[in-house]
C-alpha cells in the first residue's frame, strides 16, 4: 500500500500539471481583445473587463472550491470544475457569435473564473499532503504549469482566429478543455488516513521547522500570520500584474520597440513567470519560504527603480525576465508557505482564502499605471510608486513567525 501511494502521487502531479496548462490559458486572453474589438464593436475597456472578471471570480472559486475539497475530496471538485471551465469556453462562443456582451462576462468572466479558480486550488492542496518531502518544489511544479499556459494557447487560439473566427475559437478550446481537465480530474485522491512517506524523515531546516499541528479555517484565519501571507502575495502579484498589464505599450514607449516586436515582451514574461513558480519554490526547500519572499522584494525593487532609465533593449528584456521570475515566484513558494505555517490535512480551504489576495490585486494596480499613464504621458510615476511599496514590503518576511499551536512542542518558527 505504501508503495502504491508513492507510485501514485507522480501521477497526480503530472495530472495537476495538465490541468493548470488548461487554466492558465486566461493569461492568453490578449489574443481575443482585438478580434472581438474589430467584430463586434466593443471598446478596448469593455474587453478587457472580461479578464478582470475571470481573475475576481478566480479568487472567489478557489474559496469555495478549497473548502469544498477538505470535505469531500479532490476527484469530485475537480471534475466540476473542469464542467464549468469547458462549458464556459462553449457559452463564451455563442455569446461572441450573438455579439453579446453580457454573455461574455457571465461565461467566460463568471463561470469561467470560477471554474478556474476550483480547478486550480485543487492540484495545490492535494500535492502538499503527498510530497512532505519535496514541499515547495512540487507546488511550483503544479501551478508552473498555470504560469505557461498561454504559451501553449496563445499561438493555437490566434491562428484558429484568422481561419475560423473567435466563436469557434472559443468552442473548439472548451470541448478540448472540458475533456482534459475532467479526465485529469480522475487522477486525484488525498492520501489514505494516516499515510506517511516510506523512509521518509525530516532532515533540512525548513522541513523541521514546519507546523505540525493541522489548523481549521476558522483557527487560521484568526491568527495574525493568515493575513500576514495574504497580503505578502497581495504585494507580490500586485507588482507583476502591473507590469504584465501593459508590457506591450511600455515596451514601445521606454525602448521604442515596434508594436510586433513589443509583443514578444507578453510571451517573455509567460515563459519566465512558469519558471519562477518551479525555481523559487525549489529554492524555498532550501533557504526558507520568507527568506525567498524577502528576496523576491528586494529584487523587484531593484529592477523598478531602474527600468524607468533603461534603454538598451537586451537589457530592458533581461529586466522583463526577471519580473516575470518574481511574479510566479510568488505563486509557486506561497502554498507550501501556507502548509508550513497551517499544515496540509485543512490546505484547501485555507489557501483557498488567501488567494483571494490575487482576485484582489488584480484591480488596483493595474487601474493606477494606466491611470499615471494617461494623466502623466509616462510610465515612470507609476513603476517608481511600486518599487517603494517594495522596499516597504521587505518588512513582512523580517516579521513572519509560524504560528504555534497549543498542542505542538516548542520548534524553531521557519525563517
């Protein structure tokens, strides 16, 4: 049986990994804007408020997924949300044919997002309770998969666009999608009551300094850490976001690129935002899960301060890397920080609460660098505001303490 559970959590991961490709592809919803702008009329606002709804809606279904898991299981969440993700794909489709704007918000912006969001705390919490070992490294593995997403759909969906329109675009996508995501959805399971690791003992610090104790929503959303993690990814994705939001008209602006060329700079930051949630998370088994947040705002500081003054495009685009690694850094070290603080067996529900914090940021800053930009004519303002509220945010990780449970033998908190 042991052996059995160990040769089943890698079919898990690889299914968590097909899954997340599935969802990811929102980031690729540029694609779609200028098509349905030149179709049906709609302004550039109006379409782009249709991502802002998946990602809001993304944060509002990873909380009833998460909590849904923790009761019921896995296998079942995730087989709805692989319904609501293909049939909101196939009702976007009409709605883009009838030229009905309502109906996109409500099937992509609405079901859509919160097909999304069941479907990508799902992998998560599942992972974290069978890979004790490899905590930070397997999360990031899963949800890497939700960073590259676009890449795999962005060049499909656009050429599907030239040769037969985006209403059956987006029905192709979501027949493709609702079979995927359910079918990957029959791979997941949580470990048997009481399941251990065979041979398997914590020796790192980081491993050794993780809670023991498993607390419930209502115990870890009443200590001050929960929302302590809850706004270091705020803060995080709130500085990627803002970036990604307008890559492609500040490239052209700061180093003059031509609008093809600019991009480019959107599948940069894709290619190294999947990298980042496997490469930081890796890193967290190692150095510790605050000690890469600091990191991580420490070197986003850095680099907002100066790219308003780089003009060499190699590296402008090296810059742009180096966002994009930050940004799903954060994704990618933050479930196994919250397993660490919170532990596995609740993970659903509780990490399912503090990624509201990225339907959340996904508003704020990038309505303020569009906003500078049309009042200012510059980017500058905007991108040297974030790069304070970095150096200010280096004081979170300094404070992190894992909460301790009156149950558990006093440990080292993880640093």
């Amino acid at each position: 049986m042991a052996t059995e559970g160990v040769r089943n959590r890698w079919g898990i991961a690889a299914a968590a990994v097909i899954m997340q490709l599935c969802l990811g592809a929102v980031y690729g919803w540029s694609v779609f804007v200028k098509p349905l702008i030149t179709t049906n009329q709609w302004t550039l606002k109006q379409v782009s408020l249709n991502f802002t709804l998946a990602i809001l809606f993304l944060g509002v279904g990873t909380v009833v997924g998460g909590l849904w898991q923790d009761r019921v299981g896995p296998r079942k969440v995730a087989t709805v949300a692989g319904i609501l993700y293909g049939v909101s794909y196939m009702l976007a489709s009409l709605a883009a044919s009838h030229g009905s704007l309502m109906g996109l918000y409500c099937s992509y912006g609405v079901i859509g997002g919160l097909g999304m969001g069941m479907g990508y705390i799902t992998p998560v919490a599942t992972l974290v309770k069978w890979f004790p070992d490899k905590r930070g490294l397997m999360t990031g593995v899963a949800v890497c998969g939700y960073g590259a997403g676009a890449l795999v759909m962005s060049p499909i969906a656009a050429r599907e666009i030239l040769a037969y329109g985006v209403p059956t675009t987006f029905l192709s996508l979501g027949i493709v999608y609702f079979i995927l995501v359910i079918a990957a959805a029959q791979f997941y399971a949580n470990p048997p009551q009481g399941w251990t690791l065979p041979g398997w003992t914590a020796t790192s610090s980081v491993a050794k300094a993780a809670g023991t104790h498993n607390y419930t929503v209502r115990e870890a959303v009443s200590t001050w850490q929960f929302y302590l993690l809850w706004f270091m990814l705020f803060l995080n994705v709130s500085a990627g976001i803002m970036i990604i939001s307008q890559a492609s008209p500040m490239a052209q602006q700061l180093v003059h690129m031509t609008p093809v060329a600019a991009a480019g700079m959107v599948g940069l930051i894709s290619i190294f935002n999947g990298a980042g949630r496997v490469f930081w998370a890796w890193v967290s088994d190692h150095l510790g899960r605050a000690r890469v947040y600091f990191l991580l705002y420490l070197i986003q500081a850095a680099i907002f301060f100066s790219l308003p003054h780089l003009t060499n495009l190699t590296v402008f685009s090296f810059a742009f890397a180096i966002i994009g690694l930050c940004y799903g850094g954060g994704f990618g070290t933050m479930p196994s920080f919250t397993a660490d603080y919170f532990g596995p067996r609740y993970m659903g529900g509780v990490y399912g609460w503090i990624l509201l914090a990225w339907g959340a940021a996904a508003v704020p800053s990038p309505i303020m660098i569009a906003s500078i930009r049309q009042a200012t004519g510059t980017y500058t303002t905007a991108i040297q505001v974030i790069a304070v509220v970095m150096v200010v945010a280096l004081v979170l990780p300094l404070i992190a303490r894992r909460p301790k449970a009156a149950d558990e033998a006093q440990r080292p908190a993880v640093a």
